[in-house]
C-alpha cells in the first residue's frame, strides 16, 4: 500500500511536492470562524491561547484553530477527537464545501480557497470523494444507479456508468445487489454501497466522516478490514474521520487528534500511545488495547551476545561469561539470522576441537518474529521459544530480541489499572519456565 514513490504504476494525477515531501493533500495554518468578527477572533486565537478564553465575549465560534497538516498519496489518514472538536468543519474545508476562515488547503497543488464554484464542483468531481455517516442513498434508485450516481453528474454515458459502477460494486462484494434497491439491503451494505460511489467516482482521495460510525461493531468491523484491502489493492489516499479510538488505531497510518478546534498530536498509533504530546490525548488513549498497538520492535530488546557463525568456540565461550548468559545469537552471511548456540554447544565444541560454530546453531529452541507483529500475537511465540524471540527485519537480520519478562512487563505497563488484558496468556507465558 505504500509504495516507495507513490504510484502504484497506473496512471496518477500529480501531486505536490513540499519540502522535500510528496503529498497529495497539504493544509496550512487553517481556520474556521463561525459567527461575526472572524479577523479578531483569529488574531486572539494565533498565540495558542484555549478558544474559550480566547474568545470570551466575542459572538463567534472557533471550529478549526490553525490546523496543519500533509496528507500523503496512499495514506489512511485519521482525524479524531471527541464530540465538537472540529472534525467535521476541517473535512468539507478540504473539498471546499466549507470556506475556510483563514488559511491554505492544497490539493495536488492547486489552491482551493482561491477557486471558483464552478471550479471546486470540478475538482469534487474529479479529485475527491466524501462518504458519509448516513449513506446519503437515493431509496427510489437501485444500488448501482447508487453506485454510479457520481458518474451521472459528470455526464457519463450510461452504458459506461454501469460498467464503472459494477466494478466498484464488485470490490466491495455487492454485485448480487445490483438491481436492488437500497431498502432491500443492510446497513452494513448500504455503507458499501456508498463507499461503492466513492470508488466509481475514481477520485484519487475519498474524505470519509464518520463513514462507519452508524454501524454495529461486528458489521463495522467487517468493513474496516474491506476498506483495509481495497486500501492495499488501490492505494487511495483516504482522510477518515471518527471520535472511535480503536477504529483510528486500526485503520489509521498516521492519526491527527483534536481537542476543542486544534490538532494536539500527530503521529502513528504507536507514536500516540507510547509518547503521547499531553494528558489529554495520554488520557483520550488509556483505555485502548495496546497490545493490538505495541509491536515487537517496540518492546524488544538489544540482542545480548550476536557472533557470526565463522567465529570460534573461545570466542563464544569468552562472549558468555563476559555477558553472564547462556546463549549466544548466531549470523551467517549478510548478517542473516541462523539459531542460537548454547553454553552447552559451546563447550561440546571446545572439546571436540572445532574451529567454528557452525554445525552447533540450532533453530530449535528460539522462535523469530517480525519487527511489526503485534504483542498480542507475541504470546504463543515467547511461550514457546526457549530462548528471547529474535526478532527480524525484512531482510531476515537479527534486530533485538523479547525475553518473556520484557513481554510480561510490556503487558503490566500497557495496563496500568487493571489486570492484564489476557491474563490466561499473561500466565501461560509465565508458567513456561525461566527465560533462558
Ligand atoms: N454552521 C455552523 N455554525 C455555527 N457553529 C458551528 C457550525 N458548524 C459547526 N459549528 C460548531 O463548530 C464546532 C465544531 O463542530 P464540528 O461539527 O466540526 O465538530 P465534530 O468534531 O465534527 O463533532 P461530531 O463528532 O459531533 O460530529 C462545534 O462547536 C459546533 O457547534
Ligand atoms: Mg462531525
């Protein structure tokens, strides 16, 4: 889904390039005022000061309060905060459909504030797709004539509007329903058939608000993961909203969290959880199941003794006691991972006279890992790995490793009030011995 340089090969509209960085959407220091005296009300807010201080008196309402961001081509980009945050008002001002107080939006370089209507109907047209919270379906058309609603407006023959529209209707698996009409389907599928309008329209960015939060959790998450694969499939560069954490750490590349009209924090899930910028987003963050967040190469370790595979017993055997342990890690080739090597290896070695390790490393007793599995998928890997987990990189080299005791207080860490979230798990991995 991300690829190196942005295109997945197809034909792409071009994007904009900034400081060095390629975004397909970019906002600057934006503003949205409701109300009377806008100016003042943005020259009081520009020092950072809470809004409700800053506009004490004023008959005007802050929505958006020099808001900042890039969003890149390809990225799922999650917008979330609590109920009047100011989520809404920033989403229409990146399709123009609300104009911004003060500030810059840009997409593929092209400024919109400055545009025309007629100019912002076409680049809504062409450019950006909004799926809503509440379907927005037309209940006497049947879902493709939904689906390829958008097309109809651009004034696509019909013959093609049908094709484009089951095409997306087939990604996301409602082709039986084509001739249906809307009431005939569920919420879940009256969503997909929105988000089936979305992807007719072939607009590189979509803007979803609230897109699944009608939903009930089993079908919601459903569609999480089918907006997952299409995501992987079309690399659409897509800005989400919602006030769920667990949907924005899910789904989200990068998340932007709002609080009362500013943006508090960007960054990865992980980056939110494990260094949140202040108490509120810490706190908008406790209750999340870290251990779907935290991956292995957040909670590994620095490998204690690593020696390649053409190193001698004496070495090994100088590395153990100098280290105070009783494995040693051992790499071939390109520093790609090979097994462990016990003190008991070692020593068979050293008697039996051999020049190198190689013909003791076994892979019996550690299980490997990637960088990016979740903890919560670590559980059954350190149980069953004698020695730390080694965890590798892409390219199969040794990048740290977990023994069961970093895992266990990663696991006490991620929870801070209340027992671990599996605590069945929690004591399988402590009942399975010492760590080696
Ligand atoms: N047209 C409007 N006129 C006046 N105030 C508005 C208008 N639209 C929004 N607001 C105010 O701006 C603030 C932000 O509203 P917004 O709808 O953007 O929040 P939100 O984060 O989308 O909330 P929710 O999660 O409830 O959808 C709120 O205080 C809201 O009352
Ligand atoms: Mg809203």
């Amino acid at each position: 889904m991300r690829r190196e340089d942005g295109t997945d090969g197809a034909v792409r509209q071009p994007v904009s390039v900034e400081r060095g960085i390629v975004s397909a959407l970019t906002v600057q220091s934006l503003y949205k005022i409701f109300g009377r005296r806008a100016d003042e009300a943005v020259r009081r807010l520009a020092d950072g000061r809470p809004r409700a201080e800053a506009l004490a008196g004023l008959p005007a309402t802050a929505a958006v309060i020099d808001a900042s961001f890039e969003v890149r081509p390809g990225e799922i980009f999650v917008v979330m905060g609590l109920s009047g945050s100011g989520k809404s008002t920033l989403i229409r001002m990146l399709n123009g459909l609300l104009r911004p107080t003060r500030g810059s939006v840009r997409v593929d370089g092209v400024e919109l504030t400055t545009l025309k209507p007629a100019a912002l109907r076409k680049l809504r047209r062409e450019k950006i797709s909004m799926v809503f919270q509440h379907f927005a379906l037309m209940p006497h058309r049947t879902v493709v004539e939904n689906a390829g609603y958008a097309l109809e407006v651009a004034g696509l023959p019909r013959a093609d509007r049908r094709e484009r529209a089951m095409d997306a209707l087939r990604m996301v698996g409602l082709t039986e329903w084509a001739d249906n009409l809307p009431h005939d389907l569920s919420g879940g599928m009256r969503q997909r058939v929105g988000l089936a309008r979305a992807l007719a329209a072939g607009t590189e960015i979509l803007l979803m608000d609230e897109a699944f939060s009608a939903l009930d959790p089993l079908i919601r998450r459903e569609i999480q993961d089918q907006l997952l694969e299409l995501q992987a499939e079309l690399g659409k560069t897509i800005i989400f909203i919602t006030h769920d954490l667990n949907e924005a750490m899910r789904l989200g590349d990068r998340i932007a969290v709002m609080r009362d009209g500013r943006i508090v924090q960007i960054g990865t899930a992980e980056e939110i959880l494990t260094d949140p910028a202040n108490d509120y987003v810490a706190q908008f963050v406790a209750d999340v199941d870290r251990t779907r967040i935290l991956t292995a190469a957040s909670v590994m370790e620095k490998p204690q003794q690593v020696l390649d595979v053409n190193a001698g017993p004496r070495v090994a055997a100088k590395a153990l006691r100098e280290s105070q342990t009783s494995v040693v890690y051992v790499t071939g080739p390109m520093k790609k991972f090979l097994g462990t090597v016990t003190e008991d290896e070692v020593l068979r070695a050293l008697r039996e006279g051999r020049p190198h390790l190689d013909g003791y490393v076994s892979t019996e007793r550690v299980r490997t890992v990637t960088a990016d599995t979740s903890v919560a998928d670590l559980f059954a890997d350190c149980a069953q790995s004698q020695h730390p987990v080694a965890v590798l990189d892409g390219h199969d080299r040794l990048i740290g490793v977990i023994p069961r005791i970093t895992l266990l207080s990663a696991l006490a860490a991620a929870t801070p009030d209340e027992p671990a979230p599996d605590q069945d798990q929690a004591e399988l991995v402590a009942r399975k011995g010492e760590p080696a």
